[in-house]
C-alpha cells in the first residue's frame, strides 16, 4: 500500500513522460515544417525577384525603343522628313535600351553583392 505503481493503476510519473515526449515530438515536427516552409517561401521570393528584374529590363528597354520612334515619327511630321528622323531616333532609342539595361544590371549586381557580404557569404572555391 507503500508504493501506489504496485497497485495495478497507471503510473502518473510513467503517463506525464510519455506526454513530455510527445509533445517534444510534436515541437520537432511542427519546427521542421516550419522550417521546409520558410525555405520554400525564401526559393519563391528569389525567383519572382529575378522575374521582376526581367520585367525591369524588357521595361527599359522597350520603353527607350518606343519614345525614340515616337519622337523620331513626331520630327517626320514636322519637318516632312518622312521616315529619316524616326529610322535615326530608332536606333538611338535601341542603343539607349541596350545602355539602361546594362547600367539597371549593373545595380542591382551591385545590390545583390552588398547584400551577400553582410550575409557573410564566402565565395565559392570550389573551382580549382
């Protein structure tokens, strides 16, 4: 009558660590998923960055086509020039396309490798 486990109930010291474990299981679980989910919510915030920065660049640089058509054709109408100025402007406007893409890529290079040596990134040697 001592020792209340011998008496054929259930042990309560026994019952509590089995529920100890199981909600340490649950806790382990519930962090992986967390985990599996933060990092393929980090995957896809990548790659709609990189979408976004074709969007930029096709942006630009069909932006820089289409004024110098469009001032190219308005200087045609003016001047009765009819398709000099707008084939002039054209290339001028392709060629400052080309410029802005390649200065936004530069930038957002730069940005990117800022933002990997405060990550404290090591680059890769895995070249030799």
């Amino acid at each position: 009558m001592a020792n209340a486990s011998h008496s054929g109930g259930p042990d309560p010291e026994a019952e509590a660590r089995n529920r100890s474990r199981s909600l340490a299981d649950r806790i382990a679980e519930a962090k992986r998923d967390t985990l599996v989910s933060e990092a393929s919510a980090n995957f896809r915030q990548r790659e709609m960055t990189g979408m976004g920065r074709a969007f930029r660049f096709a942006a630009e640089f069909v932006a820089a086509i289409l004024v110098g058509a469009g001032i190219g054709y308005g200087i045609d109408l003016l001047l009765g020039t009819r398709p000099w100025a707008m084939i002039v402007l054209l290339l001028l406007g392709f060629a400052a396309g080309v410029l802005n893409v390649m200065r936004a890529a530069a930038e957002l290079n730069a940005d990117a490798s800022v933002g990997t040596a405060s990550e404290g990134a090591l680059p890769d040697d895995d070249d030799d």
